[in-house]
C-alpha cells in the first residue's frame, strides 16, 4: 500500500522551466501543466516571472525563480541584486547557485557571506531560498562544509544538483547523485529542506529520492510522473 496519492506528490513538485530552448508559447504551456497537476511551485528562467506571477494568481502555487545559474559564478552582489529584483516581480523562491569556483578553492568566507547575503535579502522579503551545491563538482568535503554554512545559515532548502552543469547521463552519475542526497540530509540540520533537483525524470527516481529524505522535487517530467504514479495506483485496485 503507497503512503502517497498523485495529488500529495504534486504538491511537492516545483515545474521547471528553464532550459534555454523554451520560448515563450512553451513556457505558458508549462504553467498550464503545473497548474493542471497543482504543483507546489514552477520555476522559470528570470525574465518569465513577473508573467509567470500574474498567470498563477489565484492558483495557490508558487512563481520561483533562478539566480547565478546554472554556473554560480556571479558576484555576490550582482545575486542579491538579482534575488531583489525577481521578489519584486512576484517570485516567492529562489533557486541560487553557489559560487562553484569559490567552493572548490576552500574560500569559504567568501561562500558563507554570498548564502548569507542573499539568504538575508531574500527572508526579510517573506521569500524562500534554496541553495543548489552542484556536488558533482565538489568533494565530500566541500559538501560537507556547504552543509555546516547552510546550518549557520539556515536557508529553506538545500539542492544538489542543477542537472545543468554535469546531468546525469549513467549508472555511476547517478549512484554519486544518491549518495551525495543521502549525504547532505544526513549532514543537513532536520529544519532544512532537501530538494532533489536535476536527476528526477521518473516516478521510481522520485520515489528513490523521497525515502532518502528529499521533499521537493525539481523536474520538467511532471506529467510523465504523475501519469505514471496515476497508473500504479490503478494497479493496486
């Protein structure tokens, strides 16, 4: 017996909507399929937010957006501003990466004062932020001290992946991306959200993603996944 419905699964789905092939008449329609399933959130390329905002008024899911992606290599202030600007525009989440340069270089002052600051800009604007780590790129160390800022910090959610910078295109990219999820809630404080971004395009890989602890889930598959969650439940009766 599932302790799962297609409707609770959707609402801990963010649509996204980001890869740069997308034109506008794309984007529209994928507001509509997160709006048909309910998803908790979308989650569009910045210019799409404030049209993204307006078309979702009056739905109960939230317009999210990205900053320093997928590369994080923007300047801390040019992200703040960035974060500032979208919540103007009616973003309600934020999707920042880290400065994935300034990680690998062990510079972490620099990357506690870059979560902190957007963290801060972003939470005194009722929004939340979540923090994409790319731990492809990283080490288990790296990972590890990210996870002890995001402590300090406390943001809403912490995301390995982007799925842009490396994407998972195998069986051992994918072990390293189940390891490093169980990794980083393991390491996380209980107060911290785990989104599994990037990597989930079916339900099992959502599934597999949900016992490890993740509970929010970043895919353009949306309607693949629930269909087949959809379908399984019409198997159990």
């Amino acid at each position: 017996m599932t302790d799962w419905t297609v409707e609770s699964l959707a609402r801990t789905i963010d649509h996204c909507l980001l890869h740069p092939m997308l034109d506008d008449r794309q984007l529209v329609k994928g507001l509509a399929v997160a709006v048909e399933y309910n998803c908790v959130s979308v989650c569009v390329k910045p210019y799409f937010v404030n049209m993204t905002a307006r078309l979702l008024d009056g739905t109960g899911i939230l317009t999210g957006t990205v900053i320093g992606f997928p590369h994080g290599g923007n300047t801390t202030l040019l992200k703040i501003e960035e974060a500032r600007r979208a919540m103007d525009e009616g973003a309600e989440e934020i999707d920042m990466v880290v400065n994935i340069g300034k990680a690998r270089s062990c510079e972490w002052g620099y990357v506690r004062d870059e979560i902190g600051g957007v963290n801060a800009c972003v939470s005194a604007a009722g929004a939340s932020l979540k923090v994409i780590f790319e731990t492809e790129c990283l080490s288990d160390a790296m990972i590890g001290q990210l996870c002890r800022l995001c402590n300090e910090l406390q943001p809403a959610f912490a995301v390995p992946s982007t799925g842009f910078v490396l994407p998972p295109t195998g069986d051992e990219r994918k072990e390293a991306g189940t390891r490093h999820l169980a990794m980083i809630r393991d390491l996380l404080s209980a107060d911290i959200g785990v989104k599994a971004g990037g990597t989930v395009h079916t339900l099992d890989e959502l599934l597999a993603a949900r016992a490890i602890g993740a509970v929010r889930f970043g895919t353009i598959d949306t309607g693949r996944i629930l269909g087949e969650a959809a379908e399984r439940l019409d198997g159990e009766e």
